[in-house]
C-alpha cells in the first residue's frame, strides 16, 4: 500500500506516528495511507524562507511565468493518471476529475501570461507616480514586492487540483515560496502532481513544498512576513483566525469559507426561452458536479410565483436521467459519491434540517441504489426541495449542505425582493441572475454587490458561450464576504496582492525611475 510522504526542506520524508487511510468514497476501500508526525515545521518554514524566497526574488516575472508554464504542461500531460487517481480517491467521474484537473492546468497557464506582460522585472510599480514637492523632481511612487516569507496554502478536500494550482500560481508569480497542504482524506492527485513537479525539475529549490496530513504546530512558527491561505469551512476558519500568529503577529490570513449561492430568475424570463434553458442547466449542473460539492454551487433558487411548478418540473426532468454509482464501471455514471464518510453523514444532517421547513420535490432524503456499488460507498442522490416562503425558511438562509441539494423558493419576482432573499445569505462567492430586462439587472446588481465576490449575469446572448457560474475563472475574483470568509483570491494581478507588500518611495524622480524602470 502506498505511503505518502511530505516534500519537505528540499527531500521527501516519511512521517511517524499511527497512519490515516485515505479511501475509496465509491466501494470504502482503503488505498493510500498518510503518517503525518515527527517533522520539523519550523525548520521547514525556514527552509521555504531562506532558501525557495531567496531563489524566486532573484527571477524576474516573466521567468516566474515560465515555470508556471512548465507547471501546466506537467499537469496537462500526466493529465490520464491524474485522472484515475480522481475517479479512485475522490469518487470523480470523469467529466468532474477533467474540471479539476484541467482547471489547474488552465489557471497555472493564465498566470504564466501575466508573468510574460510584467516582463523582466522584479518589482510592480502600483499606480501613477505622484508629484509631492513644488518640482516634479521630488515625487513619489507606490511599489509592490514580494513578502519575505512562505505561503502555507490550506487546501479543501473537493478540489485536490484546482486548489493546490489556483493558490500556488498567484503566490509563486509574486515571489513567494508555497507550502502546500492538501485534506488529507483526498490528498493522492495532488501528492501526485508535487512528485510530477519534481521528477521534471521545473522548480527552484525550496519553491514549492507539501504536507501530507497533518500540519501539527507549524502554524505556530508562522511570522508577520508570512501568507496562510485557507479554503474550508468557517468553524476552522475561525480557529485559525485565533491563532497567535495572526493576533500578535499579523500574520496575514486570507478565507475562503462557506457560502450559500443563490440563482434568481427574473420575471421577464419565459417558459422555453434561451434564457430559462441556460438557467435549468446551471441549476441542474451546479447540483449534479462534483456531487455538489462545489464552493460556488448554487444552494438558493428563487422564482416568481408564477414561474415555481414550471421550474420544478423542468429541473425534476433533467434530474431524473441522471446515473449515479461508482465511477469506475461506466462512462454512464453522471455522479459519483461524496468524498468521505463524515462529509455524507453531514450532508443527511443538513437534508434532515432542510426538510423539517421545505417540501420534497424530488429526490426524498438523498437514498439512492447506486450502480455498481454493492451497497457500499457513500453515494447520496440529488435532492430538490422547495418552498412557498422562503423568506421564513431560516435553514435555507442558515446552513450550506455541501452536496447534490438546492432548495426552489417562490416569490414575488419584484428586484426588491430578490434582493432581500439574496441578501439573507450573508455574504457569498457568487449569485447568478437570469433576465433578458436590462433594467431588472441595473436594479438588482447595486443591491446585492457589496455581498458578494462575484456576479453572474445569464441572459439570452450568453446562453451558448457560458461555462456557468460555478467555474471559477483565473482573471476574474474568487472569495467574497461576510459569511464566504471576507476572503480574495485570483483575479488576475489582484490576487498577488496578498503576497506583495506595497510601499510608497519618495524621493528624486530620477532615482524612482531606476528603481522601477518607469520614466
């Protein structure tokens, strides 16, 4: 049985201590192992510091880019092991191992272009240069560099890929070295894709290094010039927001946490139209990929009156179809399990609170005969629920259950009551509006934005050029507000914000211009 290692000061180690299993989620079968104790995490971080922060500040961007570059093609073409290793270790089919994996390709491959627009230099020039004296000879000029310390990246269990690569690209291109630690219950794709990484010798040393379970007391070790980024759920974030080092260390944290995506249907949009298809399909998709375990899936529906037992139909049918089991006997399976037996015993849960303040509408309480499972696995089917009044429905505005469940709420249709409905969710990564009124939208957006990371605007004229709110796009903002974990991450340059400190120098305006090359 396969033991994974940490990458750690330069070397792969063995961990000590009891080993966790890492599972098959489709048939629970044990098919990995991680030992996690007996490292040295302070020795680790000064490891990344001195010697991968020292490499890395010493390449200009666009050769930064250029290794991010080399990062996509190892993962493009190791992209059919990478696979296998999804359908077995995360309960993937297919189609959602390929949207992981070929989103962190596709991501690392963005910031690999970013780096050749900076160019050959080593320092952001932020802004215009300013002029502060009575002659333009004394002036002032914002910069960004890179902090000098290490990233620790904590990643979430449903996107082994993806979030290793979306994290890592950002931080890597500003200069920062990253240790990377995957959830440990479906850690393989992306322990596969460091051992990838290296076996190429593509990375400078010290640049990129990996944690296989758990982390112990690094966190601990962490300083004021250091990065935690977290993606996960607001309990942890919570704790790790307590932290030492961030209270009296400022060590700087960024969250991504829960959210409770919300899809609103605008009144204007008619039965059959362009735009109520585009709507259906999102719906049904962010329910069924990746057996919704999706951060941006949409969890709220809300409808017109008028339009409620329409939708429930049209999304019912389109359910209906659908092949759950075991990825692995058949290209026909459209959803796998969830990825562990805790997270399937809190999916129940949250379908036991849904449905003591909702109606069924299909589904029941997730029980389903998958295929070729043999009664093992921990598989749930897709569940809809709705309800009349959504506005008193405290579960639906309360608790994200992180699988193949959304609720359809009905009302009034009006801009100002979407807006409401939206808002109860406090904060979110995204919401999706569907309207073909440019006016239902210009009333609606200024409402809801501050509540959000990002917005998605479904229409007639996008209809079949849209990959649909839940993917998460490299140029464009990840995180959001309130309870999504007040959190940024990508949008292109923006997201190497967090590991950049900017500065104001002030000074000749000649030797400005050497420093950052701008005249």
């Amino acid at each position: 049985m396969q033991s994974l290692k940490s990458h750690l000061c330069g070397e792969w180690v063995s961990g000590t201590g009891n080993a966790l299993p890492l599972l098959n989620p489709s048939t629970e079968e044990t098919i990995a192992e991680i030992a996690s104790g007996g490292h040295d995490w302070k020795g680790a971080l000064n490891y990344s510091r001195e010697i991968g922060g020292r490499e890395l500040r010493q390449l200009s961007f666009a050769q930064r880019g250029e290794l991010l570059q080399n990062m996509a093609k190892v993962i493009h073409e190791g992209r059919e092991e990478l696979i296998a290793l999804a359908i077995a270790n995360g309960g993937n089919t297919r189609g959602d191992a390929k949207f992981d994996i070929d989103g962190a390709s596709f991501t690392l491959a963005a910031y690999a272009d970013i780096g050749a627009s900076l160019g050959d230099t080593h320092i952001m020039v932020d802004g215009d240069s300013q002029q502060i004296g009575r002659t333009a000879r004394f002036s002032a000029q914002h910069i960004r560099v890179p902090r000098a310390g290490v990233a620790v990246h904590i990643n979430a269990f449903n996107f082994p890929a993806w979030g290793l690569a979306e994290k890592a690209a950002a931080a890597l291109l500003a200069g920062m070295p990253v240790i990377s630690k995957p959830a440990t219950a479906t850690a393989l794709v992306s322990h596969r894709m460091i051992e990838m990484f290296l076996e190429k010798d593509i990375l400078p040393k010290g640049a990129l290094s990996f944690i296989a379970g758990s982390s112990g007391d690094l966190l601990s070790h962490l300083s004021g010039q250091d990065v935690l980024a977290f993606t996960g759920s607001s309990d942890t974030a919570q704790l790790l927001r307590a932290g030492d080092g961030v209270i009296s260390r400022s060590v700087h944290i960024n969250v991504e946490a829960d959210s409770l995506n919300a899809a609103v249907l605008g009144p204007d949009v008619e039965l059959g139209s362009e735009t109520f298809g585009l709507f259906v399909r999102d719906v049904v998709r962010d329910m069924t990929q990746k057996t919704g375990q999706k951060c941006t899936a949409i969890r709220r529906v809300f409808v017109p009156d008028d339009r409620l037992s329409d939708v429930v139909e049209a999304v019912k049918e389109q359910l209906e179809g659908l092949v759950v089991g075991n990825p692995a006997v058949g290209r026909n399976v459209r959803m796998g399990p969830v990825a562990t037996g805790n997270q399937y015993n809190d999916v129940r849960a949250g379908i036991e609170k849904l449905s003591a303040q909702t109606e069924e509408a299909y589904g029941g309480k997730g029980e389903i005969e998958a295929l070729g499972a043999d009664g093992k696995g921990f598989f749930i089917g897709p569940v809809l629920r709705v309800t009349k009044d959504p506005g008193n429905c405290e579960a639906l505005h309360s608790d994200e259950v992180f699988g193949p469940v959304s609720t359809i709420g009905s009302f009034s249709g009006s801009a100002d009551d979407a807006a409401k409905l939206v808002q109860m969710g406090q904060g979110g990564l995204v919401t999706s509006l569907y309207s073909d009124d440019r006016k239902y939208f210009a009333d609606l957006v200024p409402q809801i934005a501050a509540y959000h990371g990002r917005l998605y605007l479904g229409s007639e004229k996008i209809a079949g050029q849209s990959p649909g709110p839940g993917t998460v796009m490299p140029t464009l903002l990840h995180g959001g507000p309130g309870r999504a974990g007040g959190g940024e991450e990508l949008g292109g340059v923006r997201g190497m914000a967090l590991y950049q400190q900017r500065t104001a120098i002030q000074g000749d305006k000649a030797i400005l211009a050497a420093i950052t090359g701008v005249k």
